[in-house]
C-alpha cells in the first residue's frame, strides 16, 4: 500500500515540475539534421522553458495539434497548415525559414533528369522511363510536396517502380539509396545524410521546389490547457534577430541547412 | 562488414566516454522498463494464481486468450494505450502522453499478459503436492498459495526475466507514447531508431549492444537472485 502511495506521489511530482514544458511537434526533418537540439538547448538558457520536441511527419504534427497533444507545431505543407489556422485550431503562424527541395539519384541517372528543363519534366523522364522511384508516403510535408507535382503532370504514379515506404525522410533516403533509385527530398535532410549514402542532387532549383517551415501556436481557445504564452515568447524567439541567427549560422558538414526567413515574419 | 567493426569500438568509446545522450536513454530505458516489469509482476502473478487456483467455466479459453495476448504487437498497443491517453480521450486531462508514464503504461499492458501466462503455465505443470501438504498441516488458502510460490520462485523469475526482456527491447510503444523526446523520453531503442533514420548505422549498433550489455548484467543479476533463493527454497521445505 505503501508503495503504492509513493507512486502516486512521485506521479503528482513529475506532472508539476518546476521549469514550464512546451510540447512541440515538429518535422522529422530538421530532427535528422539535428537543429532541433540547439534550438532547445538556447532557448532553455534564455527562458529556463524546456521545449520538449516530438518529431513525426508533418501530417501527424498538424493532427497531434488538432488533438491539442501538443503547444507548438513546427512544419512546412503552407496549404495543410493554412486549413489548420482556418479552421481555428492554431494561431500566429510565423515563417520561420525555408529551404528547398531536390531529385536525388544514382549518379549514372539513367531517366537523364540531369537535363530536365523544369521538375515536373523530370517527374515525366522517371516515370517514363519506369525508373524506380522512393516515396516517402507518410503524408509528411515531402511527400505532399511529391503527390502535387505529380499531379500537376497529371498522374497517379503506381506500379512496380513507384515504392511507398511510409518512413521518415532519413529512411527513406537510406532505401533509396539502396535500390539505386529516384527520390524526393529536401536538402537538409540530404546534406546530414550525404557521406553514409550513395545517392546525388540530379535536379534542382525549380521554383515549385522551395520548401518554407512555419511554426503554429495551438489555439488556447480550443484547448485551454495549451501554453500560449510561453508557445508565443518561442515564436517571438525563433523569428527574432537572434533566433534567425542561430538558424542561418546551423552548419552540417560545412554546409548552410536552413535559410533564415527573418524578412517575410509577418501573417 | 567494416561498420560492424566500428560499431563495437563505438559501442566502448560511447560508454567510457560517458556520452550524454547515452547516458540518459539508457537511464529513461533502465527506470522506465524496471517500474513497468514490477507492475506487471505484481498484476500478473496474482492474476495468474486466482486463474489456476479456481475452476470456472471459460477457464480453458480465457487461457487461450491470455496465451494470445503474448503476441501483442507493440504498435497496436501503442495505438490503443494514445486513444486513451491523449487529449480527446478518456484519460486525457491527466496529460501523460508523452511522459515516461504513457510508457510505462504501454509496457504494463504489453508485459502483464506474458507475465501471467507464463505463470499461469507452470502452475498448471507444477506438482500440487506441496499446497495440499500445507492445507492439511493447517495452512490457509492463502498460505498454501505461499508455499506453492516458493516452489515455483524460480519459474516465477524466468517470467519475469522474459517480461522484461520484452519491455526492454521494444521500440514501439516507447516511440508513440514517449514521443521519443530527447533526455525525458528517448530511450536506447528509440534512439537506434532515430540514428538509423539518420544514416548513422554504426552508432545505431553499438547502442544496441549497450543494450544488450544491460540486459546481460541485469540477467545476471536475476540469476544470482533465482540461485540464491532456489538454496533458501530448499532450506524452507528441509526445515
């Protein structure tokens, strides 16, 4: 009985700690290139608020913020989030950097995307030529990205050549990697990968291809436990001078990840 | 073959390092599997006696179903336990989603079956002998159950060992009810995960065998205890 009433206590303990927990759900991609660690260790000296980061596709964040599990969501799908603010379930949406995404495959392109005049040619050459194409399909904010271009061509890829591995994009990279093959990716998440697979940038620079991170504040009026205050001083942090910062000095084996979005902080 | 090399110095260079983010993912895995093998422990082996112990109608099925519920898939308890806990559901004011606790919860749900059934197997093979020596010497229900326990003690610990193992090694329940949160819920499986995800093979296996290095010294540890306890068993009945 004992025991079991220091269980209980120790539970009330944990639930009312003293330094305020943010909950942030936040892209598997700036996980894997381990920005989110810096950002967490600065922001905890400056505020004494730990900011706990739950790193999953942006699909599940945004459904993870409807859910109101979490304070924050940190993502980049621009519509998804748009129908997450109008639908009332966030609030003071801030740009907060971009970066951009890439064709990556075996340096012998055998579709010939390397001389593809714009991306959604280079979609065309992969398909034609059945090379075989890496998916993430996650509904992550790459893999949307990926579905619109495909839909712009006008077709629902499928069959033999077309794999749907349903990872994050670290994994995804890894198996495409593997089997030789097309994939979609953004930079970053290539760039923190690039020694440990066998894969290059092919195409890149399509205009359709830049890739914008918004963070969201879960809407208190929804959920009236989420922390808007302190969700807020994070936002406030993360698109001020020094945030931006810390953003654009990030550096994985020598090279800028995230471009820092500090002109455009405005809904 | 190479990275398998480098993996095992990793491994050595990572624990005599005292590496930060090893040292509290093995601290979050240690803590969070102990508590949950001692609830299920303390939930199934009791369950598992009042199972043997009556003659009900259904028993034989509801053995079967305990025998079933071994081969729970860790993500559809992850899945399930998130109904419950997260903000829209039944337990969602408490907020432990994403706390060690949701974990904990997952792995008491994942371990008590096996905990139980395993016992419940060798109370059904045992040799009843002892229990019904003890009742006719004037022992109560209850402490005929005593007494069949210490004979049992060292089967008991086997299924303890192996509900441990179990809640030690798994990665799915930890990584959708933890949320695999750096330093409060990133355990040494879900951050094998996370560095596999990250093209870092050769620090995802030398955590693995950080891993299993635990899971050896705790073993050995049990056996110690389910040796020492197998002399004092004896010593019991001889006296």
């Amino acid at each position: 009985m004992k025991k079991v009433f220091i269980f209980i206590i120790a539970l009330l303990i944990s639930c009312s700690g003293n330094p305020v927990v943010l909950k942030m759900a936040s892209t598997t991609s700036i996980e894997n290139t381990g920005l989110t660690d810096i950002l967490v260790s600065s922001f905890k000296e400056e505020y004494d608020i730990v900011l706990y980061v739950i790193a999953v596709g942006t699909g599940k964040a945004l459904e993870l913020g409807k859910n109101g599990d979490v304070d924050l969501v940190f993502v980049h799908a621009p519509d998804l989030e748009k129908k997450f603010v109008k639908e009332g379930f966030g609030v003071s949406r801030r740009m907060v950097m971009f970066n951009d995404f890439v064709i990556v495959g075996p340096e012998s392109d055998p579709a010939g995307v390397k001389n593809a005049k714009n991306v959604t040619e280079a979609f065309k050459k992969i398909m034609e030529k059945r090379c075989t194409f890496v998916s993430r399909g996650d509904n992550s904010g790459t893999n949307i990205k990926e579905r619109y271009i495909w839909k712009r061509i006008g077709v629902e890829p499928a069959g033999p050549w077309y794999i749907e591995v349903g990872q994050g994009m670290g994994n995804t990279l890894n198996i495409a990697s593997e089997k030789k093959s097309y994939c979609l990716t953004d930079r970053s998440t290539f760039y923190a990968l690039e020694k440990s697979i066998d894969l290059q940038i092919l195409f890149e620079g399509d205009s359709i291809l830049v890739n914008p991170y918004h963070i969201i504040a879960v809407n208190p009026e929804k959920f009236s436990y989420v922390k808007y205050r302190e969700a807020k001083i994070f936002i406030d942090w993360l698109t001020s001078e020094k945030g931006q910062k810390l953003i654009g000095d990030f550096k994985r084996n020598g090279k800028q990840i995230f471009h820092p979005y500090i002109d455009l902080n405005r809904d | 073959m190479e990275y398998l090399l480098d993996s095992f110095k990793e491994a050595i260079y990572l624990l005599l390092s005292f590496d930060k983010d090893v040292l509290q993912a093995s601290r979050v895995s240690l803590w969070v599997a102990f508590t949950s093998t001692i609830i299920s422990t303390f939930s199934g082996v009791p369950i598992a006696f009042l199972i043997s112990f009556r003659n009900f109608s259904g028993k034989r099925i509801l053995i079967t179903v305990l025998n079933t519920l071994m081969a729970l898939p860790t993500v559809l308890i992850g899945l399930v336990v998130y109904a419950f806990l997260c903000r829209r559901g039944i337990f969602g004011s408490f907020g432990f989603l994403y706390t060690p606790w949701a974990m904990i919860i997952g792995q008491v749900v994942l371990a008590t079956p096996l905990i139980c059934a395993l016992t419940v197997a060798t109370l059904e093979g045992v040799d009843r002998t002892i229990e019904r020596t003890a009742v006719t010497l004037g022992a109560s229900r209850f402490q005929s159950m005593l007494a069949l326990a210490q004979e049992i003690k060292v089967q008991i610990i086997a299924a303890v060992i192996a509900g441990f193992g179990r809640v030690f090694a798994e990665v799915g329940i930890s990584i959708m009810l933890g949320g695999n949160i750096r330093f409060y819920t990133r355990n040494i499986t879900t951050t094998i995960a996370l560095e596999t995800s990250k093209g870092e093979f050769s620090r995802g296996i030398a955590l693995g065998l950080i891993l299993l290095f635990f899971a050896f010294t705790i073993n050995v540890i049990f056996q110690v205890l389910s040796g020492r306890s197998r002399i004092t068993g004896r010593s019991f009945i001889g006296a």
